[in-house]
C-alpha cells in the first residue's frame, strides 16, 4: 500500500463516570485535572 493511499481516522475520546455522588464527582474532578481528560468528553 502506497503512503498517499492510507485513511487517518479521527475518534473522540469519551468518559463516563458512573455515580454522581461525591465519589463520581470526586473523580470528575480528578480527571479533569490530566490533559487526557482535556481531549475527551466527560459524563458523570
């Protein structure tokens, strides 16, 4: 296969927090401090 020929796909990246109680929160909060967690959407 050729260079020119190759397909770049592009995923977004989603997390999801189960339970938003102080533990989920907690966690939200956590993850939104990484730069990971910046690149991504988050749900609690």
């Amino acid at each position: 296969m050729k260079a020119g020929n190759r397909k770049e796909v592009i995923m977004s990246r989603r997390i999801v927090i189960l339970g938003g109680g102080t533990g989920g929160t907690l966690t939200a909060g956590r993850l939104l401090r990484h730069s990971v967690a910046r690149d991504a959407s988050t749900t609690v």
